[in-house]
C-alpha cells in the first residue's frame, strides 16, 4: 500500500475509533456527534490542502511549492521534486541556447532564426551588419520586408534549400552575400548569410582578365596571320615585303612584352617567392631609371633628375627597378611631346623614401584613380595601344610594393598632369652620411653629377 494512502486512513481510523468509544461510553447521540465532528475536520484538512495546491497551480510558474502535512506531505513532495528537476532542466536548457548564441555570435557567418511563417526569432551580430537588421524592432517581422531580392523571394517560396544562392544586399554599402536556408526542425529555419563580395570581385577579375588576355592576344595575331596569308597569295615587292615583316615584328614584340608582363605578375603574386631582401645604394638606380627614361623618350620631353638624399634602400633591387621603371615609363607615355617629367628621390622626416615621377601630361579623372592598378585597366583604350603599353605596368607596380610595405600615392587633375608617388617604409630606407668625392660607390664621375645640396640635375633628352 502507497505511504500517502496508509497516512490517508490515519485520521479515518482516529475519527470511527473515538465515535466507537462515544457510543460505548455514552449514547448514540454523542457517537454521532463525534463522527460528525471528525468528519468535518478531516473534510477540512483535504479541502485546506486543495485550496493551497490550487493557489500553487494558478500562480506562477516559478512560485514556491506550499508544504503538505498529513497524507499531503508526501503529494506535495512529489510536487516539488518534479519542480526543482523542471527548474534544473530550464537551468540547462537556457546555459544551452546561451552557449548556442555565443557559438553562433563567433562564428563568421550570419544567422537568422525563422520561424514557420518566414518570421525572424533571433540573429547574431555578423548577420545583423550583413543584413542590416534592428533586432529591436525587426523581431517577428517577416524576412521578406527586410531581404526583398527578387531571387531570394523565388527561393524561399520554392522549398528547395539545396543550393545557396548569391544576391546583393540593399544597404547603403553594397555587399554581396550568399545565402542559403537550412530546415532544422519541423517549424524552424536557419537563414545562413556570407559576405562573398571579394570572392565575387576576384571571379569578376578572372573573368575580365581572361577575357582581356584573349582580346590583347587576338589583336596581334590577327594582323600577323592576315600579313602571312597576303604573303602567301600575293607577289610582294622588295618594300612591300620589308614593310609586312617589320609590321608583322612589331607585334609580335608586343606579344612578348605582353607575355613578359604577365609572367612577371604571375612571379610577383606566387607565395613561394618570397623577397630576396639586399641592401643597395638609391643613387646608381635613380641614375639607370634616368637614363632609361630618356631611351624611351628620344628627345620628345623635358626630363629632370632631383636627388634630394642619398640612402641606401633594403629590399629587392630588380623588383624596384622595375617598379620605379613602370611609373616612368607610364608617365612618358601619357605626356604629349615637349611636355616635362619630374623624376626625385627624397628621404622625409619620419625616414621614408619617397619616388616621384611629376609629369604635365593629360592627367586622369577622379574616378579613374582608384582602378588604375587593375590588370589591364585603360582609361582610353585606343590611346594605350597608340603608346604601346600592355596594360600591365601599374599592376606590376602595386603588387611591388605590396611585397616592400610601400605605398603607392596619385594625384593626377586633368589637362594638368599627374604625380605619382612610390613611399617606401622607414625600415627599408637609411639615410647616406654626407656625399663626398664619391656618391654611393658611384665614380667620381658619375658622382659630380649629384650635387651634396642634393640640389637638383636637370638632363634635356
């Protein structure tokens, strides 16, 4: 027999033992007396008992268990056994879906939580930025107010989560997120957001550069299989002939500078190959880009030469080279004949080497600016095949510098020319003690034509 039911005929049992002992003592008027009395107070007592556990019932969940006496106690015992063990699991439960937000917060995705009519439950801050949502306003609001994509639309109503797909987001910053809805449990979905605007941004360079690749190549080719199939059908003079094959030279040379510059891209952005850092002296290269610079422009500019500081530079000299040849390069031709070009060196204050190319050329748009490292990036296409470039300079330029800590600083107006600023890193640049009768190992020939004022030399092409 239960304990509660046992304590339960307790006070039964005392009730029919005092009215047995009334109606042997007394008359039956005194058994009934006590019969009625007992069973009133044990009436009573239960009634007291469910009045307490009805109050309990009605209140609030978490409301303390009243205490039961009698065959009561161990009911309400059982009561708050089963109380203190939900407490317990609500604890565990709330540590869990804790635990479960600061996983979702870390984690570099964003995540919304729908519920079965497409409403927001909860998101974590990336997808809050991402989307731009208000949590505390955004709360139950459907997500289709927030994400309106047309595509996004298709893809919620078709049921089928398979496959992420890719939308702009609306906000004032655009960004394009991949986005992808994962059921997981009979009413709820998770929306799952990634920021993939710069993985969208490299596919859209692959692209273009595949696809500017293949027209810079067609051009060439084009003209030198049309000059050897017209030598093939037709009877060519002397001239003539002379005439298509140096034609037919000039491109293909164009081909090679064009193949050169990409595989030295491709060399310049490999991870294995890493800077072979030396240190060399800055006048002897500042020389070499000078008189590279008048090689290329044959007498049609006015060139100068400013060395404000002799130093010694830590880093790859060939690469530099390159560089500080490129931004020459580019600056003679985008600058009409008789025009002038600026090239110095400088040490500031702060320690860094600054190599500038200052020209009077037709200078570039604001807007252009920002894009002129793109591989193949032409503000006027037809002009940069008219000088010759391969659309590749600047681009090798940048990832240069990338690979030296340095910067790259244009300022550029049109019809006024521009400036082109190559600052190197304190690091990598030490200051010269004074110029002597030899400037970095230069001959004294070569030496005198830097004045130990660092004043600047002028050399007319």
């Amino acid at each position: 027999m239960k304990l509660y039911v046992r304590r339960g005929l307790v006070a039964p049992g005392i009730v029919a033992l005092a009215t047995l002992i009334a109606w042997a003592v007394g008359d039956t008027g005194w058994a009934l007396a006590v019969l009625a009395l007992g069973a009133v107070a044990v009436v009573g007592f239960h009634l007291y008992h469910l009045e307490r556990l009805s109050e309990w019932a009605s209140g609030p969940l978490d409301g303390p268990v009243p205490v039961g006496h009698g065959s009561w106690a161990p009911t309400f015992g059982a009561i708050y056994r089963q109380v203190r063990t939900r407490a317990a699991y609500q604890r565990d439960l709330r540590h869990l879906i804790a635990r479960f937000q600061q996983v979702a917060e870390a984690i570099p995705d964003g995540i919304v939580v729908l519920d079965r009519n497409n409403r927001i439950e909860w998101a974590n801050p990336r997808a809050v930025a991402q989307l731009g949502l208000d949590l505390a306003h955004d709360t139950g609001a459907p997500i289709v107010n927030l994400v309106r994509e047309p595509e996004f639309l298709r893809y919620l109503g078709s049921g089928d989560y398979g496959n992420p797909i890719v939308v702009a987001s609306g906000r004032d910053a655009p960004i394009t997120l991949l986005l992808q809805l994962v059921p997981f449990s009979l009413d709820k979905k998770m929306l799952m957001s990634r920021d993939v605007t710069q993985l969208e941004a490299v596919a859209r360079m692959r692209r273009d550069f595949i696809a500017n690749v293949s027209h810079e190549l067609k051009t060439p080719l084009t003209v030198i299989s049309g000059f050897v199939e017209t030598m093939q059908d037709m009877e060519l003079d002397e001239r003539q002939r002379t005439r298509f094959l140096q034609l037919m030279l000039e491109q293909a040379k164009n081909m090679q500078r064009l193949v050169a510059d990409l595989l030295t891209l491709s060399s310049l952005e490999s991870e294995h190959n890493i800077v072979t850092d030396e240190r060399f002296a800055i006048v002897p290269l500042m020389l070499q880009v000078s008189n590279e610079a008048k090689a290329l422009s044959k007498g049609q500019h006015e060139l100068s030469l400013a060395i404000g500081d002799a130093a010694t530079v830590l880093g790859s000299r060939e690469e530099l080279a390159s560089a500080f040849g490129n931004v020459v390069s580019n600056a003679i031709r985008y600058t009409p004949a008789h025009g002038r070009i600026a090239i110095a060196w400088r040490v500031d204050s702060d320690g860094t080497g600054v190599f500038s190319v200052a020209d009077s050329g037709i200078g570039i748009a604001a807007e252009h600016v920002p894009r002129l490292t793109e591989r193949f990036y032409r503000v006027d296409r037809s002009r940069s095949r008219a000088t010759g470039g391969t659309g590749l300079g600047l681009a090798i330029v940048k990832h240069v510098l990338l690979r030296h800590q340095a910067e790259l600083e244009i300022d550029s107006e049109i019809g006024r020319g521009s400036t082109f600023a190559v600052r190197l890193p304190a690091r990598r640049v030490e200051r010269a003690p004074p110029m002597g009768d030899s400037v970095q190992g230069l001959p004294a020939a070569d030496a005198s034509l830097v004045t130990s004022s660092g004043e600047q030399r002028r050399t007319n092409s």
